[in-house]
C-alpha cells in the first residue's frame, strides 16, 4: 500500500487526473453495463420466458399462428413440431417445453451478445475518454505552467518579469494575479535596498576621501612626531580598508541589477586583463599561476565580467599559501562558457563552502576582521554569474583551497 503511494505521489498532476477521470469513467461505466444486463435480462424474461409459461399454465395447445402473424414473443409452433416430431405433431405441453427451452436458450445467446458488445465499446470510448482526459487536464493546467515557469526564471534580476495571464476569473486567473502581486511587492522593496546601498555607498565615499587627504598632508608634514605619522598611517590603512568595503558594497549593489548592455565578449582576453591587473599586487611569497585558455565567448556587460574575474584571481592569490599555485581554466562547451579557478591554500571544511559566497565572509567562515579582504569578492562573483544568466558555484579542495567553476550560458 505503501509502495502504490509512493508510485502515485510520483507521477504528475496530469498524469494522476488523466488516471483519476479514465478510473472514474470506467467505474461508471462497469455499473452501467450491469444495470443495463439486469435490466435486459429482467425484460426478456418478462416478455418471453413469462409468457411462454403462461401458454403451459393453460393446457392448451393455442394457435401460435393468428392471422398469418406470428406472436412476436413465442418463436412458430409448426417448425418446432416440424423438426420434433416426424408426423408433424406434437402435444400442447411438449411445444411449450420447447418453446420455453429455446426462448430460454435465446435470450441468454442475446445477453452473453449483449455483454460482449458492451465491453468492447466501452474499452473503446474508455481509451477515447483517457485521451480527452489527458487533454483537459493538459489545457486545464497549462496556465499552472506558466506560473511554475516564470517561477524558476525570476531571480534578483528578472523581477520585473510577469504573468500576466488572460483569461476568465477562475482560481488559475486569481492564482497569478496574486503572483504578480507578490512580485510587484518584491520588486520594489529590492530596487529601495538597491538604491539605499548605492546611495550610502556614494555618500561615505566624500568624508573617506577628505579623511585620507587629511591624513596624507600630515604624513608630509615635517614637523610632525614619529607618533602622529604612526597614527596617521594606521588611520589610512583603516580608511583604505573602508573604502574597498563602500566600492564592494557598490558594486554588489550594481551586480545584482538587469544587466542592460549585452554584446559579445571575448572570455579568454578578459581573463589575460584580469591577470595583468593582479599581477603588480604584493604576495606573501610567490603565486605560480597555470593557463589553459580555450576560446570562448558570453554575451554581457564586459566592465561586469572583468571585475568578475578579478575577484576570482584576487581570492585564488589571496587565500593562498607561500609558493602556492593557482589554475585558471577557460572552455566551452554546448551549454556555453565554463571557467574554472583552482588554487592552493589553507584546508576549508566542505560545510563552510557555501558561506564563503554570503557577503562579509572569508575562508575558515569568519567575519571580516583583517585588512585582507572586504569579504564581498565571491558575492559579487555569484551576483554577476546570476545577473547574466549562469552559476557559480565552489567546492574545497582536499588538499587544501578552493575549485571556483563560473558558467555563462550562450
């Protein structure tokens, strides 16, 4: 009983209302085929069966023919009498044994015919009606349908998209226009978010630069103390710090809107800008890092899939060890372009991997807290992915780093 739910719960819903109206058709049509043979059966008895035991009843042998026409409920004395006896004769009580014989014997050649007609057209309108039934329940939740579609395609980027069905005030039509409801309300409570981080990122930026000019002027200033410069130098490491913090912010808050400029872009030149802008950084040690660069190209904002990439190789020589290596991959394939970050670096537990692309999260899981990093590089990574369509996605190495994989579709 279990395993028959289980099956059941499998199947779609337009395959279990395809079953459920061929099961209920055929249910009602197996009681109609057997009232339908009791009913017949009842009638031929009445007619026949009946009446030839009333002509037994009387004892009298009763003309079967009156007229010239037969009674349409007894079949003609003389032929029964004829292929009886070889006289021609017979006794009242000898035909109406026969005649009841035979009209018994008729009756039920008809019911079994009856029966058997009956079971073949209703198999027959049954397969017709499991047809129809998938039909219906096909165009009955074809509306559902495209709900369940708009559903899997919305994201932080694509919630201006709506259903918009048409159609009569049904429970589908109140179904989706509750949707887009939910949507509207979605919509405008991202774009406030959206606007807000833009908005305090681009104000915290004019004191941060006035701050830092401050602290530059007093660097150069001789007559201030080896205490003061000391200072002034934490201070502008810390206001640096801030500053990647409000441009992270920034441009996570661009990343995640419509992308509205789509051309071609050559993946494999991306990838060798991006490397030449990492390349001046100062390492704690040397970084080997490994090509293998295929052609590929992906439609979309090409500012967005550098700074993308960018923080792709920043993380992989960042989160590194001394001398470590990093294995940057580029192909393509029928699904579109695929590009692959490997890097050495310390052990990261496989349950922490998805944290790392939360905002504010670095390797090991802890918050920001070190001038290394902003903690926003692979969610923004994520959120440019996503605008344009793809994934990306990590896994920990067992010897230690990371294997970022970022797909963009065609």
């Amino acid at each position: 009983m279990t395993r028959r739910l289980l099956v059941w719960r499998r199947l779609g819903l337009r395959a279990r209302l395809t079953l459920l109206y061929g099961g209920l058709f055929f249910v009602a049509g197996s009681v109609l085929l057997w009232f339908t043979h009791l009913l017949t059966a009842r009638a031929l008895n009445q007619r026949f069966v009946v009446a030839v035991e009333k002509v037994a009843d009387r004892g009298r042998p009763e003309p079967l023919v009156s007229g010239g026409a037969l009674p349409a409920q007894t079949p003609p004395a003389e032929t029964l009498s004829a292929q009886t006896l070889p006289g021609g004769a017979l006794g009242a009580d000898g035909i109406a044994r026969r005649v009841r014989t035979d009209v018994e014997q008729g009756a039920a050649d008809v019911l079994d015919e009856v029966l058997r007609s009956s079971l073949i057209v209703m198999i027959l309108v049954g397969v017709v009606a499991v047809v129809l039934g998938y039909l219906v329940a096909d165009r009955a939740l074809r509306p559902l349908d495209r709900v369940t579609e708009t559903a899997q395609r919305l994201s932080e980027s694509t919630l201006h998209e709506r259903i918009a069905l048409r159609g009569p005030q049904d429970e589908v039509k109140r179904l989706a226009d509750t949707f887009d409801a939910m949507l509207d309300r979605l919509h405008r409570v991202f774009d406030a978010q959206r606007r807000f981080i833009a908005s305090a990122s681009h104000e915290l930026r004019t004191p941060l630069a006035v701050n830092r000019t401050v602290l530059e002027v007093s660097l150069e200033e001789p007559a201030a103390s080896e205490d003061l410069k000391a200072l002034a130098r934490a201070l502008l490491g810390a206001t640096a710090r801030y500053e990647r913090l409000i441009d992270g912010l920034l441009m996570l808050a661009q990343s995640e809107q419509e992308i509205t400029v789509r051309r071609p872009v050559d993946l494999r030149q991306v990838v060798r800008t991006a490397m030449e802008q990492i390349g001046p950084q100062p390492r704690r040690g040397k970084v080997t890092v490994h090509e293998d660069l295929h052609p590929a190209v992906a439609h979309g904002d090409p500012l967005f899939l550098e700074r993308c990439l960018v923080n792709l190789l920043e993380n992989a020589v960042k989160y590194n060890v001394r001398d470590g290596e990093v294995w940057v991959r580029l192909r393509e394939d029928d699904a579109g372009a695929c590009l692959t970050v490997e890097n050495t670096g310390p052990p990261v537990p496989p349950y922490e991997v998805g944290d790392l692309f939360e905002p504010f999260r670095r390797h090991g899981g802890d918050r920001i807290r070190s001038a290394r990093g902003a903690g926003l590089g692979l969610s923004i990574v994520r959120a440019i992915a996503v605008a344009h369509g793809g994934t990306a996605d990590a896994r920990a190495r067992p010897e230690g780093g990371l294997t970022v994989t970022v797909r963009l579709p065609r």
